[in-house]
C-alpha cells in the first residue's frame, strides 16, 4: 500500500499514531534512562512503592505501614497519598524486579497519556489528525518531562494520564451525550486514587468551566442530575482512599494540617517574570531548565492569529480560545503579581507551588495548538510534512531535555551524599503526614532511638526487637504505669500484653502509648481498621458494578440501533 493511500485509509489513522507515541515514548526511555534517583521527590514515591511491594507480599494490605520507615518507627502514607494505581505495577515488582516495574510504570503512563489525550481530542473534535498533533504536544512537553524525571512527583506526572478522561466526561455532561456520565466519574476517580492536589485543582477548573456553560446545564435540568450522579459514584468507587483518609483525619492532626515545617508556601513559590519567560521558550537548548511549558507547545499559539475558520469551525475556537484564556489566566496566578496570602487564595496554601496549575495550561495549549494547526494545514501534503515536523522537534526536545537532566540532576544527585542517605528529609517529602504533636523527627528520634520511655521510669526493658512489621519486648514492672514505644502513632496500631489486648493511645509526643500493669512480653505492629479493609472491598465492588452497567448500557444502545 502506497504511503498516500495508508494516511488517508481512517481505518489506519490510530495505528499511525500509536506507532509515533511508541516510538516517542522508546526514546524517553532511552533517552532518560533508568536513573530515575535524579527526581526531588524520588526517595519518597521510593519509598511508598516498596512498602506496597512488602505490604503485598507479607499479606498486610490494604492495611499496611512502612514499618521500615524512619529507623523502624513507621510512616503510614497510604491513607494521605493513594497507592491505587500502583497496585499492578507492584505486583509486577514482586514477581520480576523493581528496576524493571519502574521502567514499565513510566513507559506505560506515558503510553496511556497519549492514548487517552488522543480519544478525547478525538471524540470531540472528530479529526484523528488534530487527535495526534495535540496528543504529542501534551505527552512531551517540558513540564510533564520537569515532573516525571526532574521533580520525580509520581503523583503529578501521572495525573496528565487521567485529564483528558475527565475532560470527556465534562463534554458529555455539558454538551454531548449525558447518559455517559460515567466517564467523568472514572476520570475523577483515578485522579483522586493519583494525585488529590491535582484534582483540587481539576475541580476548580471543571467548575469554572460549568460556569461558563451553564446556560447549557440549565436548558437539560437532567445535565445537573448525571453530574450530581456522578460525583456521587466517584465517591463510592474512591472509597479505598476517602474514608480511611478522613477517618485518620478525626483522629489526630497532621503537620500538613498546620503546615509544621513545611519547607514550600504557595507565596515562596511563586514564579517571576523572567523565569516564566525563560520556561515558555526552552526546549532546544542544552542545560538549562526552568519550570514551564517550552517554546514547542507555545509557538502553535501564535498560529491564532492567521485563523479564521468557517460558522462550523468558529463553535470550536470559542471554546478553544476559552481553554487557552484559562490557561493564560492560571500563568498570571503562577507570578509574583498573585497574592496568595490574601483571601480567597490563601485557602489554597496547601498546594505549595502555584506553578501546579501549569499542568493545565499544558492541556488547554495543546488542544490549542493542534487545532490552529489543523485549520491552517488543510492540504494532505501540508499536514504530513506539519507532523513529521513536529515528530522530529519533539524528539531533539527529547534528547536535549534528558542530557539536561543527567548533567544537572543525576549527576549532582549522585556526587551529594546526603541525598543518598535514605534517612534523610528526601524520604519524608516534608514530613506533612507525621502526628502534629510529634516534635521535628531528626533530631527527636535519632536521640530517642529504640528507647521504651516510661512515665514513673520503673521498668526494665530487655529482648527489644523488631520482627518484620511487629515490634516487640520483655518488660518487668510491679507498678502501673504507660509507656510510649518507638513507634508513630496513627489510628490502626494493637497491641497485647502476653496474648491479651491492650488499648493503645496517642503520647504526648504523638508516639504509640500503652499501659502496662505487670511484667511480660509486649506486642505492637500496625493492623489497621476495619474502615481500611472495608473501604477496599467497597472500592473493587463498585468497580465490577459500574463496569456490568457500562456494558449492558452499551449492550442495550447497540440492540436500539
């Protein structure tokens, strides 16, 4: 089949591009490498996927801790930052090797990314070659790279995945058709099982978007009701991170609720002019890196002004000139000229970096982008030679932006041997998910270290040892007294007293607190509740659920046909 024939068969279209995002993609991965240490953030997620990995394997998930965490003293992250999406990718680890889950966690979200950033412009726009441009442009570009590799921040990189998903879902709500409500609460729920942060962030740029349509939603009352209905489902189908999290929540505070020595403030954060300037035009020039969205991903924009369009045509630039406004609007929010102590943003704090919203302008730029493209490329000749080119800058982008990250992230990261000290505040990622009562980790439990602290200091404590995820020693006392354990509290902990239960409580210094009335052998580990455990099972049901549903829907779509 001639070249000619093959492009313009549509039965080849989505083959044609997957083939280009496999081939990106391969690049990434070689291009990068697998020294994936170079990430801010890397210990942390690091850290969060072994304790998945040994959690899997002892048998103790969904109810699990990082036992090992902080010299033995346990960190649970699980209920704050979901592990859901990385269940298989664990799996997997397990029964090959982490290197190489790792190696297929980034190629395949990479691979993911594209596809759903394809269907979505697909569906919507109704142009596989608008669906391809715009797919590439937001797969590759340099912020979702600065937050894969440099930053290493799993949870935001990985979210790129599942925006497109939620994205779709709104046009069915707003415009296309509701009865697929559906796909808007799978979007939201993998975002939440991702990244929360972001999805706050989601939510209030699908609400700004409600806004704007609303007239739409208020013509269809039944519109409001398929997304109300879709909410409601998100939040069963989440239910594996929402309801342990909040439950941990009335339980104790957190330093990321007072924002205890945390090292970022959304108002230190804040970039400034130059460096917005600097980030918006990088991508082809060797070492050096700025937060942004690269000079390949804003220089389509600038094709806005040759664009004219047909009556047709002119429907989709609106709501396409709307997405690039808001994306205009959240760069201005990312600046120094932003008060974000000042109500209402300071209510957004606890975001820590503004520049967060640049995800989004990642999403509304490359639709953008594709579209101008598009309009103005309208012979076939013109639209190939337009997306060979794109493919070949996308790709020195590529190779230039992983040489920049190994000379100024791997290789600085390799020669500080305080980063690689695993014990270190990397680990920890700012502490945010310890007990508030709980003083500044080092240097507390570097000076406490395995020391059982008595109240009335009468005891003895002898045989201390740490077996897998139980703590446990031999005590004599003749007197009643509590004792706080070197371990961190969190709701979940037993404990026993020669076989019998004990209850346990929050010390002083937000450490697990015990009574002890006689002398014998203690038990401590971190079982979890039976919100955990429930929440689980609720999760995986509402899943089969909603999959049975969405079939039969389908099923009986196809016999109205």
């Amino acid at each position: 089949m001639k070249l000619d024939s093959l492009i313009a068969d549509k039965k080849y279209h989505f083959w044609i591009f997957f083939s280009v995002l496999l081939f990106l993609s391969v690049l990434c991965s070689f291009a990068y490498g697998t020294q994936f240490l170079g990430g801010d953030d890397y210990y942390f997620h690091n850290a969060r996927f072994e304790a998945l990995m040994q959690g899997l394997k002892d048998g103790t998930f969904p109810s699990y801790i990082d036992y090992q965490g902080l010299y033995g003293y346990g960190y649970l992250v699980k209920t704050f930052y979901s592990d859901f999406i990385l269940i298989p990718y664990a799996l997997l680890a397990n029964l090959t090797s982490k290197d190489f889950a790792y190696w297929f966690l980034y190629f395949s979200m990479t691979m993911m990314c594209g596809t759903c950033m394809y269907i979505f412009v697909r569906r919507i726009y109704k142009s596989a070659y608008m669906a391809s441009v715009s797919s590439i442009l937001y797969t590759f570009c340099l912020y979702r790279l600065l937050d894969l590799y440099y930053r290493g921040a799993w949870g935001e990189a990985f979210s790129f995945t599942f925006l497109p998903i939620v994205f779709l879902g709104l046009f069915y709500i707003i415009k296309g058709d509701y009865r697929k409500w559906y796909v808007i609460a799978i979007g939201f729920s993998l975002m939440i099982f991702t990244h929360v942060l972001s999805t706050l962030l989601l939510f209030i740029t699908a609400s700004i978007i409600l806004v704007v349509y609303y007239r739409d939603m208020i013509k269809e009352p039944k519109r409001i009701y398929y997304l109300i209905l879709a909410g409601v489902v998100t939040i069963v189908l989440t239910s594996y991170y929402l309801f342990p999290f909040f439950e941990q929540l009335l339980s104790d505070t957190f330093y990321f609720q007072k924002f205890k020595y945390s090292p970022y403030t959304t108002a230190q954060s804040r970039l400034d002019w130059l460096t917005i300037l600097r980030g918006s035009v990088e991508g082809f020039t060797l070492g050096q890196k700025s937060t942004g969205i690269g000079l390949l991903l804003l220089a389509p924009l600038c094709l806005r002004f040759f664009v004219r369009g047909n009556k047709e045509q002119k429907k989709y630039i609106r709501s396409i000139d709307i997405g690039v406004l808001i994306g205009l609007f959240y760069i201005i929010l990312t600046s120094t000229l932003t008060p974000w102590t000042r109500f209402p943003l300071s209510y957004l704090s606890l975001i820590q970096f503004p520049w967060r919203l640049y995800e989004f302008v990642v999403f509304f730029f490359s639709v953008a982008g594709a579209y101008y493209i598009y309009l103005l490329c309208k012979k076939r000749n013109i639209q190939l030679a337009a997306f060979l080119l794109l493919v070949v800058l996308t790709s020195v982008v590529i190779v230039i932006d992983a040489s920049t990250y190994k000379e100024i992230k791997v290789e600085a990261r390799l020669s500080d041997k305080d980063y690689l000290n695993e014990t270190t505040h990397y680990t920890m990622a700012g502490m945010e998910y310890y007990p508030s009562r709980m003083p500044y980790p080092d240097p507390f439990i570097l000076q406490r270290g395995d020391s059982v602290a008595s109240q009335l200091k009468e005891i003895e404590v002898y045989n201390f040892e740490r077996f897998d995820y139980i703590t446990r020693f031999d005590i004599k006392t003749n007197v009643k007294d509590s004792i706080g354990l070197p371990l961190i509290y969190y709701k979940g902990y037993v404990a026993s007293l020669d076989g019998v239960s004990i209850p346990v409580t929050e010390s002083s210094q937000g450490l697990v607190q015990i009574p002890i009335d006689r002398s014998g052998r203690v038990e401590a580990y971190y079982k979890g509740t039976l919100v955990q455990k429930l929440s689980f099972y609720i999760t995986i049901l509402s899943i089969f659920v909603l999959c049975s549903y969405i079939f039969l829907q389908r099923r009986k779509d196809k016999h109205f046909k």
